[in-house]
C-alpha cells in the first residue's frame, strides 16, 4: 500500500467525525482528535500488517487505544468514579462511555467519558479499512467508514444537523481510492451509487415516520425526586417572608426560575421526575422565542430545599457544579442532589415577549402536548363553568389573558390562608362571575388555578415556580428571602413557546416576567378552522438530484447506473404507490383510515385534473362528485365527509365515530368513483395513471 490510498483511507475513516462533532460542545477538540486517531490507526495497523497476519495486527494495535483512554483520561477528565487519569477511568470510560453519551443532554461535553466511544470506534474503523485495502479489496475497505457514519448519524439523534459535509468527505475520499484500483471497481461503485440515489429519493416520499431517537430507550442516572413538592413551600415561606434562600449578583435585577411544574394528579402539582445530565453548555429553548438578550448571575444557595438551582431564563452556560438538566423546561437541578451550599455562574436566555408575539398565535395540535391540556378525573363543575365564561372563544392568547385578568383583579392574596392547590381546594377558592364577592387564597393557589382553568378551555398550561429580583446591599449583592418567592402560568404557543402569565394580585401585566410588557394588543379574531379541502397537504416536491455531465469522461463504467435508474424507478412509483395506498387504508384507528381515504381521493382528482378549489368544504366536494358520477353511493361518502370535517374541527357532541363497516362502504365508493374518473381520461393519461411519481410528494 501506497502513502496515497493510506491517506485517503485516513481521509474517509475522518469523515464520521463531521457528523459526531456537531453535538459536542468543543467541536474543533473532537475533530483533531479523531483526525489524528483515524491517521495513526491507518499508519500503526500498514505497519503491524506487514510482520503479522492480519488478526494479530489488529489486536496488536488495541494497546495504542487504551494508551490514548488513558492520556485522555488525564487531558479531559469526566465524571468517572476512579480518580481522573489512572487506569481505571480510561477501562470505566471504555465500558461506559456510549452509556455517558446518550444519557448526556447535548451537546455532550468533551471529557473522556463521551470522547472514548467514537475515539475507539475510529480506530477499530481505521484499522479494519487498512486490512481489507492491504487484502486488495477497496470496496471492502469503504465499509467500516460507512458503518462508523452511519453509528455516528443513529448516536446524533433526529434532531442533529444533516451531514453533508460528513457524507461528502466520505464519496471524495472512497471515490479517489476506488479510482486508483481499476474501472471495474468502480463502476460497481457508481452501480451501488446509483441504487442508493434510486433509495434516497424514493423511499423518504413513502417514509412514515421521523428517525427514533435512541436517547429515549436509555435510562438516565439521575436520582429521581417525586416527593418533593416545591409549589407546597409557598404558603409557609409567604407567612414567614424574612427567611434567607439565595444570594444573587445579577448584571440587572431579573426573576428567577426554580422549578418547572407539569403534571397535575387532581391534589397537587409534580415537577419533572428524571433529568440528564449535561456538560457546561446546554441546547437553546425549543422554539427559540423572537427576542432575547443574555444575562449572567452568579447565585449561592444559602437555604433551598431540593435538588432545583434557579435560573435567569432559559440556562445556555454553567460553571460551578455537575449538574442534570430537564430540555423541556430547562430546569436545572444538582446532580448530588442537594442544591443547598453550592455557588455557580450561570449564562442565561432571557425572553423579552410582548403580545405581537402572542396575540394571533394558536395552541399547538401536536398529541406530544395532550399532557399538557389532560385533567385527571373528578374535576369539579364549577371548573369548567368558569373557564367557559370566562376564557370564551377568541384566540388563545386573549383566552389565556382574560383568565390572568379575572384572578388578578376579583381575587385577594391572603397570606394567611391554608394554602393548598388540589381540586378540593381550587373549588372553594374560585368564584363564579357574578357571585358579587372576591375569592382570596395563597400564591401557589393562584398559579394552580390559572394552569386547571386553562386546560379547562383547552390550553396547554404548567406551573413555574420561582423568585422575584430580591433587594440589593451596598455591595450589589441581592438577598432574596421567602417573601420573594412567587409562581406563575406559562401556556404553550405554536412556534412562540411557552409564555408566561403573573396572576399574583398586585403582580405585573401578562408577559415576561423579566422585562416591561407592551401595550395589550387588540383582540384577535377567532380562529379559522383550517378548509377540509386541504386535509391532505401538498408541500412543493422537492427537486430530484440532478446528474452531473459526464461528457468529460471517456468511462462507460457509469452507464449500467443509469440504465438501472431509468428502469427500475418506473417500475417502483407504482409498488409505493400501492403500498401507501395499503397503509392509508387499512392501517391504523377508524378516523386514520378516514384520512388516509380522504387524502386518496384528493389525489385522484388532483390527477384527473379536477382539483377542488381552496374555499370548498368536504361537503362540498361530496356534492361535485355525487352529481358526477351517479354511481357512487352518496350516503357513505357525506359520512365520510362529515368525519373528516369533525377531524379538522373537533367533533360535535353528538357525533358518532365511524365503524369499519361504514369505512369499507366508504373505500368501495371512492374507489367506484376514481375508476370512473380514470376511465374519462385520454388513453395516455390512463397508461400512465399509476406510473405518475407526484402523488408521492403530495
């Protein structure tokens, strides 16, 4: 073996660091050193394979790995229980370190518990691509750096960046390398190419579902705190409002969050139960809100209860202890558990909201927020009459504010109530409108009333738990006592996030909690059901690869690619076609099926030509065809398009779901109909009706 394959082998067994890197937080760390692994792993295994038969030679090189564990042990010491740099962390990052990176929060921290899985993965690819080349086989020797790239592209999860770059590193280096060996070798490259082009453009229009993410299998090691209640302290810290908790040195006076609450039982409200752990940086919020501006705080913990460290905003950057962190709500807790005693500086995201953010946006209809807007069983009546008066039917945002405004202005704090925030509670606390008398109860009261009527009238809604600024010394030091802690509301926006609501009497105004809010907006006009017509969308299709000329080169190796492309991709569009048609039909719940029917039949008059226009209902639509094609049966599909109008918008109370029965009666009608449409259409377009690759990207 020649330095030139050497070096592009090192080059392709390089490229998976592309896409490893970008969940780290030291990206440029991680590329030298898988760099100079997959180099060093190429040069020491060329060397070994000369004097040793080629099994011999890969172990041999196994000692060069854990020499550099153990270096790395000491250059970038993790959280391993044996002491940083000895022997025993580089063996328990070996055993642990895929563990570590998955139970992290990305990105990942560059220490030698998430660095030694792809570090040793990058030899072991290095040096079996070394072995098959010195056997003569290229191709052979292109696969372990494909494995490691597609290992590396499964550990980044879904939400990890597209690895171009990665990818493209990857097809350079392994076509310059199969270049090299002869033209047979690579036309049978540029045949795999092709069926992987054929692949990668057909298969993810039939795909139905996004990549799992392995992070969710994975159980993290954070110690769990269900007993603890931290929306219980209020009553008693607000009795005693003197109590020293933390000291703040703030750039500017800004409250504090503490504890992100989620889940309510029907008797009280519980916190998130598990956290990952993470590294110094954390992952921006999810939406990132339209305006922010950093603030950093340095925070001692004189008297807290609970694991829970508080925070200006959303948490971006961390120094002072290890720590877990919750990526939903950002809440940040101490990974000994005790947030008692500790001092850190945290970087943190604050939103600065104003109602043009909010005022025409809608609650998200993702089933991944249902636990938002879910009350347990045993709801008292009177709940849900107060939120329907109160709340009404405009838009979200003016439903979330009218229900701020009626407990900030018709209710009372009273510092020396119970307290108390389960639905026993909640219904001697709320008063009616029009009872002629103002209720009065405690802070966590408040919150925990704003969050049940806002699910209620159909709002995801939490509870956050948190401090106001406190009051400053001589020294800029502020002290924030029991008196200042305080909870508010958050509701759930699309494509906004989560905004928070005070409605504390003699709080601030509905919005951010951190900085002035703007003037109430108008009131929105209520939403518009989305038009039945356009139940099945239709994204613009994206653009097919394009070729590359090939006029420059003399090579015919190219060619059986192509022909395999122009002749098996007709005879593909109709086998997909068929199997989503299989699974829109007879897969799923009732009302799926319905859907997945609904979508095939705008499909179908999309081909013929017949596209209904934008403003027309399902109904509509029903109506066009029933008086086209007499042979349809009319009473089946007018079901079909009163269920899908109740998808669209919610079923009536007295809707009745559909049977199996009634959605095959239904499936024989449309297609009866698309049969018939089929049949008025020239001879060409009938040929090629099933051959037709745009319902694909409908």
């Amino acid at each position: 073996m020649t330095a030139r394959p050497a070096l592009l082998l090192a080059a392709a067994t390089t490229a998976p660091a592309l896409a490893f890197a970008p969940g780290y937080t030291d990206p440029a760390v991680l590329l030298a050193l898988l760099g100079v692994t997959a180099t060093t792993a190429v040069a020491a295994t060329k060397a070994l394979v000369r004097r040793l038969p080629p099994t011999a030679a890969l172990l041999a090189g196994l000692p060069l790995v854990l020499a550099a564990v153990v270096a790395l042990a000491g250059w970038r010491p993790g959280q391993a229980p044996a002491a940083p740099g000895t022997l025993a962390a580089a063996i328990d990052a070996l055993v642990h370190s895929g563990a570590r990176v998955l139970t992290t929060t990305p990105p990942v921290p560059t220490t030698v518990d998430t660095l030694t899985l792809p570090l040793a993965g990058t030899w072991l690819a290095g040096a079996a691509a070394t072995l098959a080349l010195h056997a003569h086989r290229p191709l052979l020797a292109l696969l372990p750096p494909v494995l490691l790239l597609a290992g590396a592209l499964v550990l980044a999860g879904p939400d990890a960046p597209p690895a171009y770059s990665a990818v493209a590193v990857l097809v350079a280096a392994g076509t310059a390398l199969l270049g090299d060996t002869g033209p047979r070798t690579l036309a049978t490259a540029a045949a795999l190419a092709g069926a992987a082009l054929l692949g990668g453009t057909l298969v993810p229009a039939d795909w139905p579902v996004r990549p799992a993410d392995p992070r969710a299998a994975a159980t993290p090691p954070s110690a769990r705190q269900e007993a603890l209640n931290p929306l219980g302290y209020l009553p008693a810290w607000t009795a005693r409002p003197d109590q020293p908790l933390l000291d703040a040195r703030t750039t500017r006076p800004v409250d504090l969050r503490w504890v992100t609450l989620t889940d309510f039982t029907g008797l009280t409200w519980l916190p998130e139960s598990a956290y990952l752990p993470a590294g110094d940086t954390l992952p921006p919020a999810d939406p990132t809100p339209a305006r922010t501006t950093p603030h950093q705080a340095t925070l001692t913990i004189r008297q807290l209860p609970g694991p829970w460290l508080p925070t200006p905003g959303h948490p971006r950057h961390i120094t002072g202890l290890p720590i877990a962190h919750d990526t939903t709500s950002g809440t940040l807790v101490a990974r000994d558990g005790h947030a008692t005693g500790h001092r850190y500086t945290i970087t943190a995201d604050v939103p600065l909201w104003s109602t043009a953010d909010t005022a025409r946006a809608l609650v998200p209809t993702d089933p991944t927020f249902d636990r938002y807007r879910e009350l347990p069983p045993g709801a008292p009546a009177r709940i849900r009459e107060i939120a329907a008066i109160v709340a009404g039917t405009t838009s979200p945002y003016q439903q979330a504010a009218r229900l701020a405004d009626h407990l900030r202005t018709g209710y009372d704090l009273d510092v020396r109530a119970r307290g108390g925030h389960g639905y026993a509670n909640l219904a001697a606390f709320l008063v009616m409108p029009g009872e002629g008398r103002r209720g009065a109860g405690t802070a966590d009261q408040f919150a925990s009333a704003f969050a049940v009527l806002a699910r209620a009238a159909g709002l995801p809604s939490r509870i956050t738990v948190g401090f106001r600024p406190g009051h400053p010394d001589s020294a800029g030091t502020r002290h924030i006592r029991t008196g200042d802690a305080t909870a508010w509301g958050e509701i759930y926006f699309d494509r906004v996030g989560w905004v928070p609501f005070d409605v504390t009497p003699g709080g601030r105004t509905t919005g951010s909690l951190a900085a002035p809010q703007g003037p109430e907006a108008a009131p929105a006009p209520a939403r518009t059901a989305p038009r039945p017509a356009a139940a099945t969308p239709t994204p613009t299709p994206a653009q097919p690869p394009g070729q590359d000329p090939d006029g420059a080169s003399r090579s015919r190796s190219p060619l059986p690619a192509a022909v395999a492309l122009l002749v098996l991709s007709p005879a593909a569009i109709p086998l997909l076609r068929h199997r989503r048609t299989r699974r829109r039909l007879h897969r799923g719940t009732a009302q799926e099926r319905a859907l997945g029917l609904w979508a095939e039949l705008m499909d179908g008059l999309r081909l013929a030509g017949r596209q209904p226009p934008a403003g027309r209902t399902a109904s509509d639509i029903i109506s066009d065809i029933t008086r086209a094609e007499d042979r349809t049966q009319p009473a089946h599909l007018e079901r079909l398009a009163a269920h899908v109008t109740a998808a669209a918008f919610g079923p009536p109370a007295t809707a009745r779901p559909l049977d199996p029965q009634e959605i095959d009666a239904a499936i024989i009608a449309v297609h009866t109909h698309l049969r018939a449409l089929r049949r008025t259409r020239p001879w060409p377009q009938r040929a090629l009706w099933w051959l037709d690759p745009r319902p694909l990207f409908w």
